[in-house]
C-alpha cells in the first residue's frame, strides 16, 4: 500500500497544528460556531444530535494492521468503544469532545490518517472495489490510479470550495463492487484495441434526492490523460454548477440540465483549450505508485491445504457456510479473499468495537500480510488469506462476534446511522435494519443473493434508491414511516429502484418486505436476482402484493 513521503507527514502535522489553534479559538470565544464551521468540516469533524462527530478517510478502503489498530486505539480513548463503518469506506465516530480533536487528529497523523476529503465541497475520499489487487476479474489493480487522484485532488485550489461534493469511484473489475455508476465521476479501467490501458469515463451519476445513474461521457481515456481530463470536467463543473440551491448543485444536476451530448461538447472543449503538459502522466511517475502497490510474496499453493478445508467443510455445517458465503476467489492459486460481515444479527449494521479492530489487525498480519479493506456495503476484507488457514480464521473471528455468515444474503442490511445521531434524519434506520436482520435470517438461504438498503432521510447515506429492496425514512406529522424501493441495483448494470406504493410506519416494514420477497421468489426464473425479476415482470406485481390491485 502507498506509504507517505517527507511531504505528506509533513502536511499533515502541519495540518494538526493549524487546526489545534483553530479549536483553541473557538473555546475561548474568539471563533464563533458559524466562523468555526468551515474550519471543522475540513477536517471531517460534523455536528449531529448528541455530540460532534468524526469522520476519518481511508482512501479506496485500503488499511495497515498498524491503521487498524489506530481505530481501535480512537474507539477506546475518545469515543465509547467502537466506530461506524461508512458507504464510503471510511470510519465515522459519534461521540467526539471538540477539546479532545486536536490530539485525536495527531494520534491519526502518526499512522498517515485524517479527516481530510470526508466532508465539505470538495473531491471526497476517492473509493474503489475492495478486491483491488487480488480480483480474478480485474484488469489490473485500480489502487495506483486512486492514489494519483487522491494526490492530485487534496487541496486542489481551483476544486476547494466546489458548488457541492464532488465523489470519484474507480473500477478494474468486470464486476462493479464500487458503485461506480452511481457517483460524479465513475472510471472503469479498461484496455483499447491496441491494448493500451484507459478509463471509460461516467459522469453525473449520484443519489439524494434526485436519484440518477451515470452516463458515458468518453469511452476512452489514455491513463497520461487521466489527471488533465479529470480536470476538464471539473472546471466545467466548478464554472456552471448552481449554487443558488443547494439541492440542485450537484453536477448530476447540470448534466440533467445540459444533456449528456452537450456536457460533453463543453468538457471537450475545455480540454482541448487546457495545457495538458503539467497533468500528462509519465511512465515512470505511474511505475513509481504502481510499485508501492506490489503484490506480496504469495507462497506456492499446498494441496494438503485443499484437504485440510475440505475437511473443515465436511465436519462443520457453520464453517461451511462461512466459506460459501463469505470466501471469495483470489487471482493468486492457494489464497482466498475473505469478507468479515459487520451485520451480526441484532446489532447496527457497519459498527465494530475497540476489541474486535484490534483482533482484526492481529488476524491480518497472522493469515495475511497486515492489510484490511472497507467496502461500501460497511463489511471489512481480509483479502490474502491461504486457504488452509480459513478454518483457524472463522474460529477466531467467530469466537469475537465476528462470524456472521451472510455476506450479499438478506441480513447483509446497509442502514446509515440515521436519526439515532444524524441532526438530518427524518427517522430510524438502525432499529428497523435490527429488526428486519433477525427477520429474515431463518429464510435468507431459500431467497439467495439480496441487497437490503436503508436510509433515514432523502440524503440516501445508505444508498436506498439502488437496493434490490429500498427503505427510507419520512417524517409523516411526526411519526416514522417508511417508503419502499424496488428493483435497484448498485452493480454494473445499476438502476434505481421503483417506488412501489405509500410508506408504512415501522411496524410495517418487516410485514411489507417478505410480501414482495414472496413475490420475487414465486417469479423468478434461472435463478435471476430481484432485480432482473423486476424489470421482466414490472412493478405492478409487487405492488399489488403489498397494496392490493392496481
């Protein structure tokens, strides 16, 4: 993984100092709150319900062991013990003093860690596929790229202050696991005929409250021009984008507005008017990041491996189905790629105590090589496990609370924190996911593949609007209900899922959601998943299973 130069440790101690005055004045009334601010949620400290809230970037979801620990040594010493894992793949904590941030800000700085890029109206934490590197899918590993957008956008000064949030995912993997359809900018590394490396670039894709996925906007972008077209659109977007309304400032807003064909024309003519020089992207600056990025000294495959798991499958029917649900296949012969579920049944999705990051940490450098991954769907990834060593792993993670078994199957619920902690939420998304976990657990193998999508207000933290089934919280004259999505799909045929009728209050849900699983399984052909079902048969079916004919 990238390790920070002089430059880098410099900044950010830098970084802390200049915040640590900025607190200061604000306690002792020199700064007032509104002053104050700007000045926090450049380094990711938020205001919520109860207390302030730190949010902590982890660039395209890659973490040390050392890192790791970091969080847990956070969770334990400033906040109550545990942290939120995000759809962004970074690590929020709900119960910050502001006094206490300064230090918290150097302990991060030590591991090569802050609160940069995850709030404000900037280029937000760069994501990516959380099996960078080790995908028997991907072109090649998308991580460097990221690296390079990271280092090009922090602190851009053109970019700083943007009309909205401006989010990049970057995909190499015939499988999106990144979301990228549905962010500013979406880039799928790809090769051209001639076999030279690129990107499809997506643009104005996002959620909210006005849901869109992203569209082509150039089929191929040579890697040396990443940075300067990356820009272009940035300009465009800088220059034209509302900041009139806040709810219309998002550049998925000015590409509805323009057309795709005329967003285009503009991005190309400013890249076409731009000195590329500066931005151009060298060999050996690529090769210099690529090599941080190195895979590890895999050992050679062992088929006394195969038949110790074997084995292991064979005497125990949980450990089997951890590996059928949570092991995933490795490019390297022998390995395997490993997601620990952070949504045990009754608990609130994505949260993981002190405890169990320092055990994780412990197991990434016992069965792997120090590195943890975030995913976006608030799960944890050990990605270089041999395979002989999964057994001795799930017993350990198993024996810690870390053990669920449902990866991608009903439970694996995303839920955001809503009204719980976020000052924006119109109701609870964490009670309803609890609930809705234990719910369906008994049936989640009989359904299959199922993403359950939460979110406690329009902002869509929990990325409701492409969730096979989609829940949202309203505000109904004071009481909690909830709205229904289906249909959507976060992947890479992404689409954004169908209202099918009036909300229900929180009671309803459980009631509502095996309605329209009923449905999908008596319809479902070839073992198609929800949404595929959903655009064959349409939506009437489904809602007439919940509301009654239409």
């Amino acid at each position: 993984m990238y390790r920070y130069d002089e430059f880098d440790r410099r900044f950010l101690e830098e970084r802390v100092a200049q915040y640590r005055g900025q607190v200061a004045r604000r306690l002792n009334g020199q700064l007032t709150e509104e002053e104050f601010r700007p000045l926090r949620l450049r380094n990711g400290l938020y205001l919520q319900l109860h207390a302030y809230m730190l949010r902590v970037s982890i660039p395209y979801g890659t973490l040390s062991a050392e890192q790791v620990r970091m969080l847990a040594h956070v969770a334990r010493k400033y906040d109550r013990g545990y942290g939120h894992f995000t759809t962004r793949q970074n690590i929020q904590y709900n119960w910050i003093k502001l006094d206490e941030t300064p230090d918290l800000l150097a302990d991060l700085a030590t591991v090569e860690m802050h609160g940069i890029q995850t709030s404000g109206n900037c280029i937000r934490n760069i994501t990516s596929d959380p099996f960078a590197g080790v995908a028997i899918d991907e072109i090649e590993d998308p991580r460097p790229y990221c690296e390079i957008i990271r280092q090009w956008s922090t602190l851009h000064p053109e970019f700083s202050w943007l009309p909205r949030k401006f989010k990049i995912a970057v995909s190499a993997a015939l499988q999106d696991r990144a979301a990228v359809h549905v962010h500013d900018i979406g880039l799928y590394l790809k090769r051209s005929e001639a076999g030279e490396v690129g990107f499809e670039v997506l643009v104005g894709g996002g959620l909210g409250r006005t849901p869109i996925v992203g569209k082509v906007l150039r089929d191929f972008i040579p890697v040396r021009h990443l940075l300067s077209y990356l820009e272009a659109i940035l300009r465009v977007y800088n220059a034209y984008g509302r900041r009139d309304n806040i709810y219309k400032a998002r550049i998925k807003i000015l590409v509805q507005a323009l057309g795709v064909e005329k967003m285009r024309d503009a991005v190309e003519a400013e890249w076409a008017a731009m000195d590329h020089t500066p931005l151009d992207l060298a060999e050996e600056t690529v090769a210099a990041i690529v090599r941080q990025f190195a895979p590890p000294a895999y050992a050679a495959a062992g088929a006394d491996d195969e038949a110790a798991l074997a084995a292991s499958v064979e005497a125990d029917a949980d450990f089997a189905r951890w590996v059928r649900h949570n092991v995933f296949p490795h490019k390297q012969p022998g390995y395997a790629v490993v997601t620990i579920s952070l949504k045990p049944l009754g608990r609130p999705p994505g949260d993981a105590s002190a405890e169990q990051l320092d055990l994780i940490a412990d197991l990434s450098e016992t069965h792997g090589f120090s590195e943890v991954r975030v995913t976006h769907e608030q799960n944890l990834v050990l990605p270089d496990v041999r395979r002989g060593d999964l057994a001795a792993l799930y017993r350990a993670l198993a024996a810690a609370g870390l053990g669920a078994s449902n990866i991608g199957l009903a439970s694996d619920i995303i839920a955001c924190p809503g009204l719980d902690y976020c000052s924006l939420a119109n109701a609870r998304s964490i009670p309803v996911a609890e609930r809705l976990g234990e719910h369906l657990a008994a049936r989640e193998e009989e359904i299959g593949p199922m993403k359950i999508k939460i979110s406690g207000c329009i902002n869509a933290c929990g990325h409701h609007h492409v969730g096979h089934i989609g829940i949202l919280g309203v505000d109904k004259n004071g009481e909690e209900f909830y709205q229904i999505t289906v249909g959507g799909s976060a992947d890479e045929n992404a689409a954004i899922g169908g209202i099918v009728g009036k909300a229900v209050p929180s009671e309803g849900v459980n009631g509502a959601v095996d309605k329209l699983l009923d449905v999908y399984m008596r319809l479902r052909e070839d073992g198609e998943e929800l949404p595929a079902t959903y655009r064959r048969v349409g939506a009437e079916p489904f809602k007439e299973a919940v509301y009654g004919a239409v």
